[in-house]
C-alpha cells in the first residue's frame, strides 16, 4: 500500500505541479478556454462562440465548455482556471484504474501499472492532464464506464452506468464515444446470453445513454436550429473520416508506433526481458515450482476478463486507425487498459521468477520499479523544461492586465498574425481587444483611446497618435 501511495503522490505532482505555467497553446486548449469565457460573459451555455460568433469549427457538445468554465469561476480567468479541472479529471481516471487493478488483480500489480503511469510523459502534458482539452473528461467517463462493466460482470446495473456515462462522453467529446459504446455492447453481449429481460435491459441501457444527448439535442435544436449538428455530423465526423484534413495524415500503423515507440518506449527492454524469463523458466528449468504462500497467490484474473482488457486495447486503434486523419491523442481510451495489462504480466512474470528463483524475482522487481522512476525522473524533467517556456505576446498582454486602467485597450502587434492562443491570453489577462493591421493600422487608430504595440520579442509600446 505504501508504494501505491508514493505513486499517487507522483500522479498527482504529474497532474498538477507548475500546471498554471507554459504557454497557452493553440487551438482546442485555446478555442475551449475563448468559447468558455464567452459562456461565461454572454451567459448562454449552450452555445459555444468563438470572438462572440457561433464556432462550427469547434462543433462539440458543452460539458467540457462548461467544465473550464467552471475553473474559472472557483480560481478566476487564468491559466489556472483554465486547466484545473483537466488535472482533477486526469487524476481522478488515474486513481479509479489503479483501485481497479488493486482490487481485482494484486497489489503488485496495481504498483506496476502506476509505475507504467508515471512514465506516460506525453499522456500528462499533450491533450490531457495539463491542458484545456476535452481529453481528460472524455478520457475519465471512458474509462469510469469500461472499469464498471470489467469489475462487476454479469451485472445489468453496471452496464445501465456504463451506458449513462457513454451518453455524458458523448456530451464531452461526440462522435470519440463511438468505440466505448461499441465496446460496451460487445461486452454487453459476451456476458448475457440472448432472451427476453437481456433485450430489456439492453434497451434500457440504451435509453440511459441517449436521454442525456436527446436532451441536450432538444436545447440546441432551440438556438441555432440544425446547423450545429450538421456541422458535427459532416465535418467533425465524416470529413474527418474520409479525408486529411490541416495535415493530421499518417499511415496505417501510426497509432501503433506512437503508442509502443513513443509513449510506452521505456518498457520496451522490461517486456522483452519479462517475455524472454517466462519462455527460458518454462522450458528449461528442471526443478519443481516452490509453492507460494496461500496468502501471496495472486488472485485469478479470467479469461473473460483478459478478452475485454485486450479488446478495450484494440477496437479503438483499430477504429481509429481506419480514419483518414489522424491525431496521436486519439489512441488515449486505450491508455489506461494498456497500462492494466503491463502491470498484469509484469506481476505474473515476477510470481513465476519467485517460484524458481527468489534472486531473480527480486532482481526483476527492481528493473520494473528503476523503469518507473526513470520514466517518472523523464516526466518532472519535462514539466519543468516546458513551464519554463514563455510566449513574448502573452507575457506583455499579462503585464499590460495587472494596471486594471489598461483593461480592454486594443492590441496590435507588430508582426505576423493573431494566432488562438493570443486570442485566449487576451480574454483572461485583461479582456483585451485584438486588432489586425500592425504599427500601421496602430499609428493611425484616432478612435482608440486606449491602445498599444505588441512586439513578439516581449516589447510593446504606446501608439503615438492617440487622443490621450
């Protein structure tokens, strides 16, 4: 138990050491953060805006609008407010895994999968714990849904949560739901066989599912009519199915290598040692298994069991592998079931070396721990690295914000183009108003009584032609 603690204390630093530092980044964090501050202001939460106009580019459900927005009522329009909600989501899948994997594997396993955990660098900074993306959210009611039906089989109450929790995943991050729905009725199907009260309790589950997206549909509908939704359709969904679009291309083993090259690449040696001890122990040892305690016996995991895991694994890939454009974030729902098998073979493979060699269980023991904090050591390194990294544009907007005479003056900047990210620093450092044209445009604003030259070198100055 002490090591679990020690790897949720990890966890939690991961999710939210430094996390109000770094830049702002472009688009979703950027789009999400403007579209919840508008919310906010203009008081409608079902319409997601961007500079105070419908955003069809951005056609996603509210929940995670309203969960940013949220950030910023408790903590204030600041970076702080705006990704706290994502770390407390990341943290909160994280723990519901690894209480998971405690109560129905082993606690050994359990330390393994965290170990795996802390060394996922990219899964807490990109599109996840650390920034404003519907990712976490998603990624929480994904995985809460999944845990459910994995830890209490056989059950229709834990399929009736699951499918209520698929609806709100919808709500967070639309059509991404698909494979979790389709996962939960896999599964649905593999634990009932078919007769009368399984076809009603699956339309039950069903309704559970859709009466959050009807409801919310029903509001929307109310606004903007069906624009938004054939905006989510045509554009969210089937163009970016069918097409490349704004260079998100790959081929069809990019979720592969990105999930076994990239994110999971320092147990690459660990598994292929793991894999290589079974296979010598099994073939080549001569002597008899030494029994284990009765109390140290791993519990059984099924095959049952190990069947969901692995298809929790690959139908997403698989899913999102037939998509024409591909973003690396997408493989995430297979993260966390990912990390339950690592640790799951990494713990048998130590209880088959305990009952051969105890020297070599524990020599094994200490590579997988050296792993993980190796992996957690790359992490921090990360984090620090990155937090220091400053935007100039958004570091003279937060000077120009803290004299509360200087709110809501209008921005030029002297080069290049607004990008969303500056758009977000200039709502939360001081409702700033973004203007186009450069020092030209900003010499001849007469109008303006209050605006300023932004230079990209952290620069700015007052225009010269003003009224004051």
């Amino acid at each position: 138990m002490a090591g679990l603690g020690f790897i949720c204390l990890g966890i939690v630093l991961n999710c939210f050491l430094k996390l109000s530092a770094g830049p702002l980044q472009d688009w979703d964090e950027a789009r999400h953060g403007v579209s919840a501050y508008e919310m906010l202001q203009s008081g409608n939460f079902l319409l997601n805006t961007y500079g105070g106009m419908p955003d069809y580019w951005n056609a996603k459900p509210p929940l995670s609008f309203w969960s940013i927005a949220l950030g910023y009522r408790l903590f204030g329009a600041n970076p702080l407010g705006l990704r706290f909600f994502s770390a407390l989501f990341a943290c909160s899948m994280f723990f519901l895994t690894l209480m998971f994997c405690y109560k129905k594997m082993a606690v050994r396993a359990a330390v393994f999968s965290g170990l795996v955990f802390l060394s996922l660098n990219v899964f807490f900074q990109r599109h996840h714990a650390r920034t404003a993306d519907p990712d976490a959210l998603f990624l929480l009611l994904n995985t809460a849904g999944l845990l459910s039906v994995l830890a209490w089989p056989k059950r229709y109450g834990a399929y009736a949560v699951a499918a209520f929790l698929a609806g709100l995943a919808f709500l967070s991050k639309s059509f991404h739901a698909a494979p979790m729905a389709l996962l939960v009725l896999v599964f649905f199907l593999m634990d009932f066989p078919f007769s009368k009260q399984t076809l009603k309790q699956g339309m039950l589950c069903l309704l559970l599912a859709l009466a959050p997206v009807a409801l919310w549909a029903i509001a929307r509908l109310q606004v903007d009519g069906s624009l938004f939704f054939e905006h989510m359709v045509f554009d969210d969904l089937l163009t970016r199915a069918t097409q490349t679009i704004e260079g998100h291309q790959g081929g069809p083993f990019y979720y592969v290598e990105f999930v076994a090259l990239k994110s999971y690449r320092f147990w690459i040696l660990p598994l292929l040692l793991a894999a290589a001890a079974v296979f010598a122990l099994r073939r080549y040892t001569a002597l008899p298994a030494a029994p284990l305690p009765l109390e140290t016996t791993p519990p059984a995991v099924d095959t049952p069991m190990l069947c969901k895991l692995v298809l929790a694994v690959t139908l997403p890939l698989l899913l999102y592998s037939l998509s024409a454009s591909k973003l690396f974030w997408y493989s995430y729902p297979t993260f966390p079931f990912l990390s339950l098998l690592l640790g799951l073979f990494l713990d048998r493979t130590c209880t088959l070396m305990e009952t051969k060699n105890k020297r070599l269980a524990k020599t094994f023991f200490f590579c997988v721990l050296g792993t993980g904090l190796m992996g957690e050591a790359y992490t921090l390194m990360r984090i620090y690295r990155d937090s220091a990294q400053t935007n100039p544009l958004h570091v003279a907007m937060h000077k120009l914000g803290q004299k509360p005479e200087n709110h809501h003056a209008a921005l030029f900047v002297d080069e290049g183009d607004w990008r969303p990210a500056d758009f977000l620093a200039a709502k939360l450092y001081g409702g700033f108003l973004l203007m186009e044209g450069g020092a030209p445009a900003c010499a001849s604003a007469l109008a303006l009584k209050k605006n300023f030259l932004l230079s990209r070198n952290e620069k700015y100055t007052r225009c010269t032609n003003t009224n004051s």
